[in-house]
C-alpha cells in the first residue's frame, strides 16, 4: 500500500462526501422522471463537480499505486475505485454541453476505470487491449464494413458471445448485490461483507463500461460524420452562392395543370368510363328502326294487342273481358251446339279425373 502523504484532506471527510455521491446516483439511477428534466440535470451536474471533489482528496491521499493488486487495497478504499465509472457515467447523461464532447469525456473515464481494474487483477473478465489505445485509434473495428470478411465475421461472433457472458454475469452479480445490499445498510457491517459488496459493484461496472464504451465508439462515428457532412454543407453552399452570381437562372419546363374536379364530374354525367356518349333520343331511334323495318308500326286500334298498346289504353283488356262474357251469355242463350257439347265433354273429364288425382293419362 503506497505511503500516505501528510494532507489536509480527512478520510473520513472523503467516505462521507462518496456516500452522498453514492445515494446521488442511486436517486438518478432509479428516478421515474426523464433524465434530461431540470431537476434530474441539475442533480447530475452536482454528482459530476462532487465525483471530481472526491477524485481529488482521493488523489490527495494516494489511496491507490500501480504495483498493487486488490488484495491489497483494504475494504474502506476498495469503493473509491468506482469514481471513474461514476464520473463516466454522469458525463454520459450531462444535456447541457456539447454531445461529442460529453460522449468523449464518458468515454475517457470509463476506460480509466478499466484501466485501473485490469492493473489490480480485478477480475477475470477479459480488458481488450484497444481500450488503452489512443483517440486516434477508437474507431477502429467498432463499425463493420459494407462487406465483411470471414476474420471481421469472427470477431463479430466473438463480441457477440462476449455480451452474451456479460448479461449472464451481470444476473448473478445483482442477485448477490441484492443478498449483500440489506447487510451493508446496518449500523455495523463487517468489512468482509463490505469488502464483497463493492468488489461485486466494480465487476458489475467493469461489464457496464465495456458495453457502454461500444456504444460510445459507436455514437463517436456519428457524431463526427454528422459534424463533416455539416462543414461540407456549409462550404458548398457558400461556394455555390459566389458561383451562382453570374450564372442566369434556367428556366424551368412548365408543367401541363390537369385538375381532378374535371375528370369527376364528367363521371356523373356520362358514367364511369363508358366510351359511347348519347347521340339521339329514344323516339328517334325507335322510329330509325321502324324505318328500315326491325320493328313493325302498331295497329291504333283497340284490337292492337302489343304491349305497346295496352300500356297507352290499360282500359283494353278490361273492354276485352266484358265482350266476351257478353258473347259468352248469347250463345248459351241460343243454346249452341258446340257450346253444349264442350260443356258435357267437361263433365265427363271431371267424374273420371276426381280433384287432386292429378294427371294420370299413360299411367298403368
């Protein structure tokens, strides 16, 4: 353990101020208001100057060494090693900068906080090497090509199995924080329960900055590429407007109006896309076909039996009824033979054929 240089920063000062941080980030984390309200904001920009306080009085201490391992770290200090993941992850909800800026900071503190954990042996969770390489190398691998080879295809599924084995790990790691949560709230904790409750914490960071430092490249790549098309746009549009001074307008091919209301209308009147339009009426057609003889003309009189006819006197047929009754009456009167020989013939059908037999003519 490095040697602790003589300070005016108190240690017990500096656990204090880290457990407000502590329930700062807990009031954010689970806050049931959207993270980019005024007062979620105004909350995150004190965690964010109070996580830089305590890095400092941590600094201050030199709590930490580069030749030590996490056996060596006692259990009050093994907490101060989540700063950095906690200032990364501050930065990454500040909305009142810039966006590049303030995913690049996130960025930068995360892998700090790897960096620290992989020094102390933290845990056994492979730290790939690109997470200590310059900016100038983060975007490397981070979005595949167009058309992937076999090794990008690989490495594609190596990442893939790696999240897999990170949501697994992340499950068991708050199962036990849930278990170790209600024993580190007591008045008196042992240091070995503390000890493992913030341990499970920095492994379960660990996974968090490894996800969120992908998404971060990510972001980057886009946030960059928005910005360049951005300059480009500014640039072309300024030189096109000095280009543009002393070129004449091109004339644009008007274009033909057509108004739908037209078409519409025109449906109405002459139905829904018939060609034929009406070209005479129904008498002359009628009387262009009497003309070259398809009908034949009526007779006028009332003994005209077309439909024609009785539809212009509907008192024909009732004439026609009243005649033949009335002839009807004076043969029977004058007792005509043929009169009563049909009425005898109907007498001696209806004693053969009795009513509801039917027809039974050539039936066995």
């Amino acid at each position: 353990m490095a040697s602790q240089q003589e300070s005016n920063v108190d240690e017990s000062t500096v656990s204090s101020l880290f457990k407000s941080l502590w329930d700062s980030y807990l009031m954010i984390e689970h806050a049931e208001e959207s993270t980019a309200s005024d007062r979620i904001q105004g909350e995150v920009r004190k965690a964010i100057a109070k996580t830089e306080q305590v890095i400092f009085m941590v600094n201050q201490l030199q709590l930490f060494s580069d030749n030590e391992e996490i056996e060596e770290v006692s259990s009050n200090e093994v907490k101060y090693m989540l700063l950095p993941a906690l200032l990364a992850y501050f930065h990454n909800l500040n909305t009142h900068a810039s966006r590049l800026e303030t995913v690049v900071k996130a960025k930068s503190h995360y892998k700090d906080f790897l960096k620290m954990c992989k020094s102390y042996k933290v845990s056994s969770v492979h730290i790939p090497l690109d997470v200590e390489d310059d900016e100038e190398s983060e975007s490397s691998a981070v979005v595949p090509a167009s058309n992937p080879s076999a090794m990008d295809m690989q490495v594609m599924g190596l990442q893939r199995n790696s999240k897999i084995e990170r949501f697994k790990q992340n499950k068991e790691y708050d199962s036990r924080l849930k278990e170790l949560l209600a024993a580190v709230e007591k008045d008196t904790v042992d240091d070995e329960v503390k000890r493992e409750f913030y341990l499970t914490q920095i492994k379960r960071w660990i996974n968090t900055a490894l996800d969120e430092i992908e998404s971060l490249n990510m972001e980057i790549q886009i946030l960059q590429h928005m910005a360049a098309m951005k300059k480009q746009g500014k640039g072309a549009s300024s030189g096109g407007s000095d280009g543009a001074k002393g070129a004449k307008p091109t004339p644009k091919k008007a274009f033909r109006p057509f108004i739908l209301t037209k078409d519409a209308i025109q449906k109405k009147v002459f139905g829904l896309g018939y060609p034929g339009v009406p070209t005479m009426t129904i008498e002359e057609f009628y009387a262009e076909k009497v003309q070259d003889g398809t009908f034949s003309i009526p007779n006028s009189g009332p003994a005209s039996g077309s439909l024609q006819g009785r539809a212009s006197d509907p008192d024909a047929d009732a004439r026609e009824m009243e005649g033949e009754d009335a002839q009807r009456e004076k043969r029977e009167e004058e007792d005509d033979a043929d009169l009563l020989q049909g009425a005898r013939n109907m007498d001696a059908y209806k004693d053969d054929h009795r009513r509801g037999w039917g027809n039974r003519h050539n039936m066995g």
